[in-house]
C-alpha cells in the first residue's frame, strides 16, 4: 500500500483503517490478511489497492448484479496494452 493512501485514509477521518493496513489486517473486518489465499491476480491488485481480504473483496464486488472480475481483468488488458 502507497503511503499516500494511508495519508488521504487518515485525512478523511479513517485512522483505525489506515492502522489496520499498516499491521497488514483487513481495512474491514479487521482479519488478519493472507496473501496466499488470493487466487486472482486481480485480487492481488485489489490487496495492494485496497488492502481488503479475500473475503470482504468477494462481499463488495460479488454481491451485486455487477461481476467486477471481468471488468478488472478488462482494465488490466487495456493497461497493459498502454
Ligand atoms: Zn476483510
């Protein structure tokens, strides 16, 4: 994670979650994150990103009628054609 991203967490009144990263937890649900559990590159993206688990990933892309694997992988093509 970027520390530019812990700083812009922190200035929007997200300390515990910025704290969370920096121990390597869940922003989320406060897990402790194992990286060895992603199975997409994607989700290591998203990790790196983010710092949310496996788990909260699947909750916030998965749970609606919108499939964020296709798009991701999407924008990860046309990222790497650029
Ligand atoms: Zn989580």
């Amino acid at each position: 994670m970027k520390q530019s991203v812990l700083d812009l967490l922190r200035a929007v009144g997200l300390e515990s979650q910025a704290e969370r990263i920096e121990r390597g937890d869940c922003p989320l649900c406060g897990c402790k994150v194992d990286v060895s559990a992603f199975t997409e590159e994607v989700e290591r993206m998203e990790f790196d990103i983010s710092g949310l688990c496996p788990k909260c990933q699947y909750k916030v892309y998965h749970t609606n009628k919108f499939s964020y694997l296709p798009v991701m992988q999407g924008v990860m093509e046309f990222c790497r054609k650029v």
